[in-house]
C-alpha cells in the first residue's frame, strides 16, 4: 500500500513502519479479529442503531432492571489445533475497538456456551465437547449439568435448550430482583 502512495518500487522496512507510527500517535497496529461473511454483511449502523432502539423501547416499557438483562452467546474453541488467524498486523485508528478479518467458519470444536448479566455478573457457562462419551471424574468440582457431548462438538438447538432449562433458568431466577421479567438477549 505505502508503495502505491510513495510511488517506489522497494517497501519500507520495519524502521518505517515505527517512525510512521510515531508520527500519528492516534495509529497503532493492531491484528483483527474473525469475523464470519454473514456477520459482516448483518454488522452495520442501521442495524446496530436498530436493535438499540427497540432494546431501550422494551427494558422502558417492562421496567426491567440491569440485573434482569442477560446476554449469551456461543463460542468455539479449537481443541489443541494450530491454525486460526495469521499474525498479520494493520493500521488502524487508535480508539477503535473491534477489528475483523473474514475466515472461514468450518472448524473442530469444543463449544463454551456463556451468558453474563448487564450488572456485571455470569451464569456458569456450558461446555459441549465432540464424543459419545466422556469420563465425569475429569471434572471434579464442575456441575455435571454443564457438560453437554455432540457428534461434532458443535452446539444444537437441543443442546441449548438443555442448557437453558438446567443452567439459565435456576441460576437467572436466583438472582431475580422484582417481578420485571428477566431479558435474554
């Protein structure tokens, strides 16, 4: 890129590089993150400024406290295996939080369902792990409710609603503060 900029044919050397940063101290060099095509195309500002919208309408409209708002998600964790994202570095604005690069989605996995609460809390988390069958006495103090197996590792719609039923719903209503209904988002 800096060659087609500068017009010269040799790159710049590391040197370069650091004295550019130097220069802008509002730059720094940062690796992105993998971020799936799907995603990319559904991430945008009117998307984003949507969903806030009608977050805000509903948590005002219910009364929920933050206490009552949980959020989960899924997140899968290659077993032991090499790969990932290339340590490849780029410029990028200094406050700027999140940055992604397009990968592929077909992985081996072990999948970590978590859920926190906008209070700052957690409910423990769920673990499905690729097998038929695993030995208990590998996790000695974990709840045996956490601990889910599928075919690939991969999370199902079975599996989640096991989770919720077992580990959200007992833990959620635990911690419940009124009678707002509790939001998952």
């Amino acid at each position: 890129m800096v060659q087609v900029i500068t017009g010269n044919e040799t790159p710049p050397n590391r040197k370069w590089i650091y004295r550019f940063l130097a220069r802008h101290p509002q730059i720094r060099l940062a690796r992105p993150s993998g971020l799936a095509p799907e995603r990319a195309r559904a991430f945008n500002r009117a998307n984003v400024n949507d969903y806030f919208k009608q977050l805000k309408h509903l948590i005002e409209e219910y009364k929920i406290p933050w206490s009552h708002v949980y959020n989960v998600d899924e997140k899968g964790m290659q077993r032991g295996g090499k790969g990932g994202i290339k340590c490849i570095k780029y410029f990028v604005p200094r406050g700027r939080r999140a940055n992604y690069k397009l990968r592929s989605s077909n992985l081996e996995l072990v999948t970590i369902i978590e859920c926190v609460c906008a209070d700052g809390s957690s409910i423990q988390p769920g673990f499905i792990f690729a097998g038929k069958e695993f030995q208990r006495d590998l996790f000695h103090d974990i709840d045996p409710r956490v601990i889910s197996l599928s075919h690939t590792g991969w999370t199902a719609e079975y599996l989640c609603l096991e989770w919720f039923k077992q580990c959200f719903i007992p833990q959620a209503n635990a911690r419940h503060v009124s009678d707002a209904p509790i939001l998952l988002i």
